[in-house]
C-alpha cells in the first residue's frame, strides 16, 4: 500500500456478543478472551466492533488476526503492516499504513483542568488558553498525544515530560486519507518536539460527529 487509511465504525447498535454466538465465534481466540473480562456491555460492543474492524481490514491486505504478534511494548503488529485501534463512546477507528502510524479518538466531556496542569507542557497550556473553544483544544492536545505514544508504541511507559505537541496554525493542509473517514471536519496539524528535537511524524486531526475528536500520527515520509 501507499499512504494511510483511516476507518470508522458505529458499534451503537450492535448486540451484546456474548448473546450473539455467530457473531462472536467469528472473532480471534485472542479476541474472545478479551471481550470476555469486560464486565460493562458497551465495552463488549466496542471490543467486538474492533475484532471485526481488525479482521476486515486485515483480511483486505491479504492478512489474518492470527497473524498479529506483540512487540516488546506490547502492541499488536504484522510483519510488513502497521495498523492502530482506538475506541470512545460510540465510534471505533482503526489507521492501517506500511509505515508506523497512531490513531486516537475521543469523545468532548467537561474539560480535566487537573489533567492538564500535571500531563500537559507549559506550551500546550497557554496554546489551549489561546483557543476560542478551549475544550476542542483540550481534546486536540489530549488525542495528539495519545496517537503520538501509539505511533512510537512506547504508550505510557514514555515520561509525558519527554515531548511537547506544537499547533500549526495552517489548517489547509487537509490529507487526503484513504478509506472511510467522510464528513469531517479538518482542525489542523501537530508537530512533535522530543527531548528538543524535532520528530519525523506529523499529527492530523479531525472533529467527527459534532462531539468526537480524531487524532493519526504518521510518519513524515508518509505520502497522503
């Protein structure tokens, strides 16, 4: 492949796998066991969702969940393949690229002051104080970071102190992702600076569905 691909799933409506035998013995083993532990239905959807996101577009590129192995922090890969999961409220996105690439979505809540004043950089804060809506802003920093973790795989396990999300303020540059991400609206791009230098990836971000927020991390080099 060439580029990146974007998907987006509802999960709203699904039925709750575990009283739906077809559907749920069609997932991964892997998956099974995991959508097991979860004890609230909607998480069950949403990890079903995801087995079927996964195994669709897997299957697209020639590939099988089974296929999937862990790296050393523990995130799904297939040789040749880089691909990223996220979930929130009703919607599940899935980012596929032959390069390493991070996806994040998050649904608008009451903004977290406390998360912001321990997670987020000085120059995060005063760019978010700076915003007309302060809290797309804190969803936008929020998700960046999120995608940025996931591109590198490093997750939590990287000290949040380490690198700093930069807002570009030319949001023309609109990619032109391939898959099935429509109706949104583009809100602009991010840089990365880590330990003082600048990363070879670029953050861009979207506004789904009136209340969600879309982040995908990809490489640079990455043609869109």
């Amino acid at each position: 492949m060439n580029g990146v691909e974007c998907y987006i799933r509802e999960c709203r409506d699904l039925v709750d796998p575990l009283e739906d035998s077809e559907t749920f013995s069609s997932l991964s083993e892997a998956r099974q066991e995991k959508i097991r532990k979860y004890k609230a239905v909607e998480d069950r959807k949403r990890g079903t969702c995801a087995g079927l996101l996964i195994a669709e577009r897997l299957k697209a590129h020639g590939h099988s969940p089974d296929e999937i192995v862990l790296d050393a922090h523990g995130r799904p890969r297939i040789d040749g393949l880089d691909f990223n999961i996220s979930h929130a409220g009703d919607y599940v996105i899935m980012a596929v690229s032959d390069s390493s690439v991070g996806c994040d979505i998050e649904r608008l809540r009451d903004r977290k002051s406390a998360i912001a004043k321990r997670f987020y950089s000085e120059s995060e804060k005063e760019w978010m104080e700076g915003e007309k809506d302060r809290l797309v802003a804190f969803y936008r920093i929020w998700t960046a970071r999120e995608s940025y973790v996931k591109y590198t795989g490093e997750g939590i396990s990287l000290d949040f102190q380490r690198y700093d999300v930069q807002f570009s303020k030319e949001s023309s540059e609109t990619p032109s992702l391939k898959g099935d991400l429509k109706d949104v609206f583009y809100l602009g791009s991010a840089k990365v600076m880590r330990d003082g230098a600048l990363q070879d990836c670029r953050i861009h971000q979207w506004r789904y569905d009136h209340d969600y927020v879309i982040s995908v991390c990809i490489s640079w080099e990455t043609k869109h």
